[in-house]
C-alpha cells in the first residue's frame, strides 16, 4: 500500500492547484491521427469503452492489455473518487485496478512521461498510478475533468512532477458510467490519514475487461 498512498499523494498535491495553472501545461493538441486499441470496461454501473495509444505509449498501453488479455482484471474494484471544490462540476478523478494484489499484478513498467507521448491528462484521460518511475503496474485512474498539472513537467523542482504521471489512453464513450462512480457514496472511516472519506461505500467491480470486438 505504499505505493498507493504515494501516489494518491502526489495527486492531491497537484490537484490543489488553481485550474488555470493546470491548463497552462497543457500539450498543443495534434490533428495527426494515431493507433490506437479498443477495450470495454464492463462494471455494475455500465460500461465504459476507452482508446488505448499504442502507438503513442506502446509499454503504458502494452501492460494495460496484457492485463486485460490475462484476465487480471475481472473482477477488481474502482475504489477510489477523489473530488474537487472548483469548477466545472463534477471534477476530480477514479481510482481502479488490481490494488496491488501480488496474485494480480505484474512487474512495474518504464515510465512513459507525457513529454515524451504527447499525451495530457484531460477529460477521460487514463492514468497509471505509480510510487515512482518504474513502479507502475495494474492500477489507474481516470479523469472526471482535466488534470493537467499532472502531466511532465520537465521545469518543476520536485522529481516527481519532472516525471509527471503516465496517460495511455481516454474514454470514448461511458464517461456518464464514470461520473456516476464518482458520485456514489464515499464511506467517511474508510481510507487512512488525508485520504479517510475518499473510499467508495461500495466499491464498483469491474466484471470484465476485454478488447472491443
């Protein structure tokens, strides 16, 4: 779990930033057209159909299929909505994943910063969770609204935000499924420390996860 609560921290640390801040990191989109694979995330609540950047983040998005074609993660949780005051509403992100579970998980991967892909953490943007570079295996978030300070920050003093957080795909359809995690009940005793009251009542099961046919 201490990769878990490096993580969350880190995050919340970035999140504290004003919007306006966060977007002024934001990469240029591009109009070029890339590669990309289909994956249905099947929960209790809906599904939601998200675009892997293969081409882009090929060891980021190459680990989410591996275990997605091992089955590892059928049957894990969302368990996690972090919820933020400013505007637009709602806005913060979900957590999911293997939760570490060593039966789950598989070694941690390189780290694919967002200067190098081209990707930034937006709207429907999926995340790996990590304790540092190198450490990111089978848990991930998904933004409910842009993040971008999350991204790479090459300028930024602390190592952590140099590296920034690796994005490896988007939602492109289901976000409505993803708001509606967000918004269920948060239990106020679960989670230790800062993140006490950010843990889902009920966590939402992912019941299957499969490449779309």
């Amino acid at each position: 779990m201490l990769m878990l609560r490096s993580f969350l921290a880190g995050v919340l640390a970035v999140l504290a930033l004003p919007l306006a801040a966060q977007e002024a990191e934001a990469p240029a989109p591009s109009l070029q057209e890339y590669e990309t694979v289909d994956v249905v995330l099947e929960t209790t609540m809906g599904a939601i159909t998200v675009a892997l950047e293969t081409e882009r983040a090929p060891i980021t998005a190459g680990n989410f299929l591996r275990y997605v074609d091992e089955g590892r993660f059928d049957g894990t949780v969302f368990y996690r909505a972090m919820h933020l005051d400013w505007e637009p509403q709602p806005n913060g992100l979900i957590q999911g994943g293997t939760q570490w579970d060593p039966d789950r998980v598989l070694p941690g991967i390189p780290h694919e910063p967002t200067t190098q892909t081209g990707l930034s953490h937006t709207r429907g943007a999926l995340s790996m969770a990590m304790g540092e570079p190198g450490t990111a295996n089978g848990d991930f978030s998904i933004m409910v609204q842009d993040q971008t300070g999350m991204d790479a920050d090459p300028e930024a003093e602390d190592p952590v935000w140099q590296n920034g957080y690796a994005v490896f795909g988007y939602v492109t359809d289901g976000m409505e499924v993803v708001e509606a995690i967000h918004a269920a009940p948060l239990d106020p005793d679960k989670g230790e420390g800062w993140m006490k009251g950010q843990m889902l009542a009920e966590p939402v099961k992912i019941l299957t996860a499969r490449r779309a046919e």
